[in-house]
C-alpha cells in the first residue's frame, strides 16, 4: 500500500506546544442575518430557520411541510441566482464543459450565497438529506429550468408525494383548497390556472406564486428530469487563525479603498461596480416576502457579494510562524491556507467571465523585503508551479483563483526570513447573508470557538489524485491515504458516481474508514442507496453523490477512506475532509466598523473562550466590516 506524507508535517514539530484558534465563531442578534454561529450545523440552520418561519407565519415548524416552508424562506432570503464562478473540479481548467456545477452545499452558501437553478437546487439536496431523511429531495427538469421537489408525509400529504419547492423562482404552488404543496408533474394538467398569481391566491398561505417575476411559471409546462442525490454536503465551515493573522469580512464589495473588487462570478458591472449581482431577490428585503402580492421589483444591486480578507504576518522570532506550516527545512518553509469560503480574483478586463482570463490581481499578494524562489502548489505538493523570486507586492492570483487550499513555499529557512516583514494576504468571496450583521438599537454579538479545524483532501480532482492509494478515478473503487500532524476526530467523505439512468436502487454504496492501515474497517456511509419514490418523469441524471461523516473512535493522525459499491459503478471522483483537534486557544480580539444615525464607529473586545458583547448601535445601522484578530 501507497503511504502518503502530503499532510505531514515535518516531524521535529510534533508535540510543539503551539496555541492557535480553530474554529472562531460569533452570531449576533440581528432578527435576519446574525451570522456564521446561528447557522454554520444543520442542527443550528433548523432552530434558526424555525425561529424566522414561526415569526412571520406564526406557526411553529412541526409537520413535514413546516419543515420544506422553514427551509425555503431561509433559501430566498439568504441565497440569490446568479451565475457563479466554476471550480476547477476534473483538472481540465475553468471552462471545462465536463459538470462545472457547484454542488456542494457549505461552500455553496458561504462561499458564494447565489447561484443558477440547477447550482443551488443541487447543493439544496443535502440540507433536507439531513432535515427529512434519505433521498427525500431531488432536482427536476423542467422548461429552460431546473426546478425542486421534496416527498413530504404525514397529514394531507398521507404516506408521501413529491411537492415543488422551488427556490431559484421563489415559487410554491397550493392545491386549489389549500390543504397542501403540489408536485410538477400533477402541476402539468392545469398549469395555467396554477401559475397564475390572481388564482385563488389565499390558498397560498401568504406565499406569492412566481415571487419574482410573473412569468416565471410558464416554466412549470414540462416535466422532463429526475435528479437524484444531485448535490452533497461536506464539513460544516470552519475558519482557522493563526497567531499574526487578522480574518476582516466586508459586509459590500470595495475592501478598504472602496475600489478594489475581488470576487468569483459573473461580472454584471451593475451600476458600475464589477462583479456578481442580482437585482430581484429576497435578500437584503426580507420582511417583504411573506405577504406580498406584487413581488420583488428590479433594482440593482439589491445584493451582491461580500469578502474575507486574511491577512497573516507570521512571527520567526518565535515558533508561532509554526502553526502555518506543513513542511519546514533549513532552505525551504511551506505554508498552507485553508478557508470555507473561495479566493477570488480582480479581473484583468471587464469581460463577462474575465476572471478566467490570465492576469487576475487581488487573490493572493505577497509583501516583504526578502529574496528568494517562490512557488505554489494546488494538489497538496505533488506538483508546483514554475518557481517566481520574491518582490514586495507579488501577486498570485492566477495559481489560486476559485479553490479553496493553497501551499506556498518560500525556499528560505526562518532564520532568513526573520527580519523579512512578510505578509501574506488572500481575499476570499463571501455570501453577504452568511455574516453577522449589527443591528438597530443595540446589538449583542455572542462568540464560541470549536477548537477545531478542516484540512480539505478535493474538492478538485487533482489534489485528491495525491492521495489515491488503491483503486483510482474511473473504477469501481478508490481509496485514499491520509496523514495529519493533528489529531483528527472526525471524518467527511464524498464520491461522486456514475450511477446510471434510471439509477439501479438494489445498488448498495459504501464508504469505511480505517485508522489501522487498513486492518480494520468502520462505515462512514453503509448500504447507501439511490431511492426512487413517487411519480417520475420519463428521463434521469445518471449520476449521483454518495457521502457522509464518522467520529473516530479515538483521535488518529493516520487515516485510509475507501469508496466501494455492489454494482461495478465507476467513482469520477472523490474528496475527504479531515477535522482535527487545534491546540488550546487564544483570545480572539473581535473588532466591528459601522456608522448609523450617531456617526462613525469602530469597537473592539477581546473574547476568551464563550462570553458575550454589548454594542451601543443607534437607528440606521450599516455595518461595514468585521474582524478576527489573535491576541494572544
């Protein structure tokens, strides 16, 4: 068996009493959007989307249709269509035709928050995988559309049916008395009267058919695809802060100088600001959704896209620079950088997908007074870009741009690069309706730390090929290798397959992990199955995901996951996400920027461990940024 030591951290740095911060997190008490700790576990996303939905319907969330209408009003009023930026998922550059959508769900809502039908319908599947159970959602092919449904039991609902709950088109259609969600393809045999928003619009409980535009229902007269199992879920976002490293998210394009934009999508250049937008969506106008009989209007910019800056000042006076690194000698040091969101790029020109283009800015930028061979790699060191020396002000950008991970190497030991002054700086795309926002009239802001960290094996197809031990992408099995310099408690796997159309459902799909060299199995994911149900139309996706996670036994550095199933279907690709135990914590210092009716403000406090925060916030808030910062 193939060992693989890309993780491994040199091993005179094992057992380095470092401190670091993993997993920092606050939420605040803004009735809409308080941010990454109300809403970063699917146990948290359910109690806050229960919370919203009982306070504008009045109803608590305890049927299967509470649930799916909880989940879509969260949907509309946190994730917005627009046209993201692709990953580089199989190797074959950004443009790539080879399935460029965006289908997993965590980095879907925070690091994007938008995306077009088929994107966000596909990443949705995972959150009701976890709310409603097995297979119990699916996308569905409809006119110039990708539309969703979910099979919902009980009541007038019975054993089960399949309801549209669209997202993307703001839509959910009553049956004509008003007992119950309707499915599209029950929808086909009076889809006229169905869409049409003056059609007994009180069966609709307060929920506009075509919320965004009236014609969007002509969508609905064809019912053509199933989409099983069409997205998946990874490991919760987690961001890590290290010791000389400042995390700053702005709450609107622009970064300091109000002109510098770094983002991940579709340049609409609305209103003559570059970057993704969107001009009818529920997002930044919340409070108007429930009720309204009219929809949204066009304006531009209703919202767009946020950012994450880091900013990291490693310390070679001290090992602290140690907690940044996965690789060290006398004449080299590798830095690694991770984030739940996705590093994002100025675009050379204004070209509608110049972010493609050669000559991004913005994404990664290096400072310092030092000289020496720079290199990047993006599958985890198996291979390197072409090595650039060192100036102050080297940009990146286009080695990293629309991932995830990145390692730098400096090919220079600490103590050259003691007196350096090195800084490096990588600003990320966010979803605006992720971050934790002030509000009115005083704002409590609450923190916690996990004391955790992700270490992220995809999901690009190529740095997952780094750690294939047996098996491989194209056969009917994979397994990959891991090692880490931290104890990882806990396991996420993912596989994207080529189950078929129609899928087989006696397929049996498992994922198992060994942390004993391959000894001894235990299951991340046993017997998984594509499920079929209900009414269908005549044709399918002829793919899937099968995924999953597993607490470890007990903590392991060592780690083998393998992807295997009874029915010979080929895996086309694979990733695992290891989270592991960080060292005690520090203190984190957490600073906000806003004005309101008072003026100006910037206040920080310093939190150690959970605790709260009281801010004196007047009318008319705007927040304009929020930092992280160690203080040890």
């Amino acid at each position: 068996m193939r060992r693989l030591i890309g993780l491994m951290i040199a091993c005179t740095l094992i057992g380095q009493a470092l401190a670091e911060t993993g997993d920092p997190q606050i939420r605040t008490d803004h009735p809409w959007y308080p941010g990454e700790l109300a809403i970063s576990t699917f146990d948290r996303l359910f109690a806050t989307q229960a919370e919203i939905y009982r306070r504008v319907t009045g109803r608590p969330v305890q049927t299967d249709e509470d649930r799916a209408l909880a989940s879509w009003l969260f949907r509309n009023t946190h994730y917005w269509h627009g046209e993201a930026g692709r990953r580089d998922l199989w190797g074959n550059g950004f443009e790539s035709q080879h399935d460029y959508r965006l289908r997993e769900y965590w980095n879907g809502l925070f690091g994007f928050g938008y995306g077009l039908c088929g994107t966000t319908h596909s990443q949705w599947t995972a959150e009701f995988e976890h709310r409603l159970g097995h297979g119990r959602a699916r996308g569905v092919g409809a006119s110039a559309h990708n539309a969703f449904e979910v099979f919902l039991t009980g009541g007038a609902y019975r054993e089960g049916r399949w309801a549209l709950l669209d997202h993307d088109l703001s839509t959910v259609i009553f049956d004509p008395s008003g007992a119950r969600l309707m499915g599209l393809g029950e929808i086909q045999s009076d889809v006229d009267r169905l869409i049409d928003r003056n059609y007994l619009p009180g069966r609709q409980r307060g929920w506009l058919v075509c919320g965004l535009h009236p014609d969007d229902g002509n969508s609905y007269r064809s019912y053509a695809v199933a989409e099983y199992l069409a997205g998946y879920a990874g490991p919760p976002p987690m961001v890590y802060l290290r010791r000389g490293e400042t995390l700053r998210r702005y709450f609107q394009p622009g970064l300091d100088d109000g002109k510098t934009f770094v983002f991940w999508g579709r340049n609409y250049n609305a209103g003559g600001i570059p970057g993704p937008h969107r001009s009818r969506t529920w997002v930044n106008q919340p409070d108007k959704m429930h009720g309204s009989t009219t929809g949204t209007p066009h304006r531009d910019g209703q919202v767009r896209y946020a950012n994450v800056q880091s900013v990291y000042r490693p310390d070679f006076s001290t090992d602290d620079y140690r907690e940044g690194i996965v690789r060290e000698s006398a004449d080299e040091i590798v830095f690694e950088f991770q984030t739940p969101y996705v590093i994002g790029a100025s675009p050379p020109n204004n070209n509608a997908w110049g972010i493609y283009q050669p000559g991004c800015t913005g994404g990664l930028v290096l400072r310092g007074n030092l000289d020496c061979p720079v290199a990047v790699s993006r599958d985890a060191g198996r291979t390197w870009s072409t090595e650039q020396t060192f100036v102050d002000g080297l940009d990146l950008t286009d080695l990293v741009k629309g991932r995830s991970s990145y390692w730098l190497r400096l090919a220079a030991g600490a103590q050259d690069l003691r007196d350096s002054g090195l800084e490096i700086r990588t600003v990320c795309q966010a979803n605006i309706a992720v971050l934790p926002r002030l509000k009115d009239n005083g704002t409590t802001v609450q923190y916690a730390s996990s004391g955790r960290r992700v270490r992220s094996i995809g999901p690009e197809i190529e740095l997952a090929k780094t750690f294939v031990a047996e098996g491989g992408f194209g056969e009917p099995s994979v397994s990959l290798d891991l090692r880490s310099d931290r104890p990882v408690v806990q396991a996420y796997a993912a596989a994207h397959v080529a189950s078929g159309s129609p899928p087989d459902p006696t397929v049996r799909y498992q994922i198992e992990f060994s942390t004993d060299g391959g000894e001894h199995f235990r299951p991340i994911v046993r017997d998984w199955r594509v499920p079929r149900r209900g009414d269908e139309p005549s044709d399918f996706w002829s793919q899937s995901f099968c995924y999953g996670s597993a607490e470890l036994p007990h903590p392991s550095r060592d780690i083998q996951i393998r992807f295997r199933n009874s029915g010979g279907k080929r895996y086309l690709r694979a990733e695992a996400h290891l989270v592991e135990s960080t060292k005690a914590n520090d203190s984190v210092r957490v600073t906000y920027d806003w004005n309101d009716s008072s003026g100006d403000h910037r206040q920080s406090h310093v939190f150690d461990g959970t605790g709260t925060w009281k801010l004196n916030t007047a009318q008319d808030v705007r927040t304009r940024w929020v930092e992280f910062a160690t203080d040890k």
